[in-house]
C-alpha cells in the first residue's frame, strides 16, 4: 500500500537549507509545506521558487503546526540542541545538520527524548550516504583491505567560515564520521594542532591525529584557508591501498594492489632491508552517479514509514560530538593526546 506523502518542514534557509528541501521535494514521498527564516528576504526566495510552502519567521507557528511531520534543522550548531528538543517534545521527527550538538551531554538528552516520544533523529552525516562510501564499507567489510594500517584524510578549501564553530567542528566533522564508519569503531585517543589567522580564537586550520585498536592510526588535516579545494583520503591495508577523491567525477576511488612485506627469508644481521614491495594494478570502480543528499532523504523517509533505524541516527551523531569534544579538550591543553570513552 503506498504511503501518504511525508509532510515536512525546515527551520534555516541559508547554505544548506534550499539543497534539503529541494532533495525532499523532488523524493516523491515527501511534500514540503512550510519553510521558516529569521530573514525576510530569504522567505521572498521561497515564495518565488515554490508559491504552495508557507513561510514564517515565528519558528513556533512551524514546530506547533499539526499538520508537520517532520522537521529539518539547517541553522547554525548553537542552535541544534534547543530547535531539536522543541520538534522532539511536539511529536515530530527531526533531521538536524551536522555537527548534531554542542556538547555530548546535549546530544545524549535528546537521544532520551526522542526515545520518550518515540520519533526518529537524523543527523545529516552527509557523505556516508555516497556512492563512493557505501562501495569502500562494502570493500573493508569483505575483507579485500586486510589489516587496515590507516586512514589519512585532508579537506582543505578557501572558507566558508562559521559563525559559532572552528573548522574542526565544521569539516573535520565529516571525516570523522567516515574514518569511524570505515574502521568499524572510534578512536582511542586524539591530539589535536590548531592555529587562528583571520580571527584571534577562531581556528582556520588544524591537524588531528587519532589512534585506533590493532595498530591503526589517523590524520585528518582541515582548513579554511587554502587557495585550493581538496578533499581527498587515504586508506591503507595489508591486501590493498585506496584513495578516494571525491572532487573526482569519473574516478572517485582508485585500488591499487600495492603493498610492502617483510620477506620470509630475511635475517635481521643482513645488509638488506628485507622488505619486499608489490607493486600490480590500479582499478576504479563505476559508480552510480545519484545525488547523496536524495539517498538520505529517501532514507529518512522510509525510516519514518516504516520504523527503521536511521544509518545516521542520535547514536551517531553523539559518538561524532564525543570524538570533537576531546579534540578540543587535546587543543586547550596544547596538542595533549585525550582518551575518548566508548
């Protein structure tokens, strides 16, 4: 039997907000019926572009509104924990940005509250809905990595600076949920380097290092302040080596069957090194080329449906915050390495 449409609504029609509700929009099983924005001249934008969604500036006329169903959250990471406990407390589901609060205490409270009130949370960790995450999930999970060495990320462009966040908690946050979704698990420890040049307490750039179980071990390199954009990652195991770019249109993600050994017959009182170095073929693999953000939304919605566990549900997004809470414990303290409860 197929479903009525979703009826949802979106707080914040700034940068991210018009790519959401467009997403929803153009899923088929959603309708988006209200839109609200502090600015005037935002809501005129939306009125233009789709006469039927009604508009406010009053965030309360939307959240009490009984004809919602749910509710996206694209405002800025001060106002995550206040705006998702009000949708929670009036019945409705919730899509909140990235990163999901301010602190793990505020997430933990809203996972509580969403289970109180029996609705979904979503955080809008973006990118493991990609084509290009999926397939290197699927590829570490079968076991075509080996043992995995490490994970070395770097996402570096010009901006766009955030009004209350530092680029930490504004582009490490996605390669932070891909290196944990990728090695199964988080990270023991983080330190953390950080550095302010445009304004005095806001970090522009910084270096994260993270240790995990079995050896492995993580860098993350973020910055506000490159003349170029690159988002480009790393991952090295025993069987095979991979990059993934997701500038990339056509080649996102090269495996190269490269590799270095010890060999079997080396004695340590050699002259040699003993190690041996394999060096085979590069494959790219195709790609369906469909919109992540229209996978989450659907996804979303057939959670809500159908009373499924979001991929990116409360749990995940408070394991994020945790993991950015003791990196700015490790910069307070100088680089200090922090311990991150499970």
């Amino acid at each position: 039997m197929k479903k009525s449409p979703v009826k949802i609504a979106v707080i914040g029609y700034g940068y991210w907000g018009p790519n959401v509700l467009r997403a929803f929009n153009e899923t088929g099983q959603a309708e988006v019926v209200m839109c609200c924005d502090l600015k005037e001249n935002k809501l005129q934008i939306v009125n233009q572009r789709y006469p039927s969604i009604k508009t406010t500036t009053d965030v309360n006329n939307l959240i009490t509104n009984v004809n919602v169903d749910a509710v996206i959250i694209a405002t800025p990471l001060s106002s995550h924990f206040a705006l998702t406990a009000k949708v929670l407390n009036s019945k409705k589901h919730v899509w909140v940005e990235k990163p999901m609060t301010e602190n793990s205490q505020q997430a933990k409270q809203l996972i509580k509250l969403a289970a109180q009130n029996k609705k979904i949370i979503f955080v809008d960790h973006i990118f493991l809905y990609t084509r290009a995450v999926s397939y290197l999930k699927q590829f570490i999970r079968d076991g075509n990595l080996g043992k995995a060495y490490y994970f070395d990320s770097i996402r570096i462009n010009l901006g766009i600076f955030q009004p209350d966040s530092n680029v930490i908690w504004d582009l490490a946050t996605h390669d932070i949920y891909i290196m944990c979704y990728l090695l199964g698990g988080i990270p023991k420890t983080v330190s953390a380097y950080a550095s302010s040049h445009i304004k005095a307490g806001l970090e522009d750039m910084a270096y994260l290092n993270f240790t995990f179980d079995k050896g492995i071990s993580a860098h993350i390199a973020v910055s506000w302040l490159s003349p170029v954009k690159i988002r480009r990652t790393l991952i090295a195991g025993s069987k095979k080596m991979i990059t993934y770019d997701d500038l990339e249109t056509s080649e996102k993600i090269k495996i190269y069957d490269y590799g270095v050994s010890i060999k079997k017959s080396y004695r340590p009182e050699s002259s040699t090194t003993g190690h041996q170095y394999r060096t085979g073929d590069i494959h790219s693999p195709a790609l369906e080329s469909r919109e992540a953000l229209q996978i989450a939304a659907g996804h979303f919605i057939d959670c809500i449906n159908y009373g499924k566990q979001p991929l990116t549900d409360g749990k995940e997004g408070h394991k994020v915050v945790k993991i950015l809470e003791a990196a700015s414990l490790s910069l307070k303290h100088g680089g200090r390495i922090e311990k991150i409860l499970k």
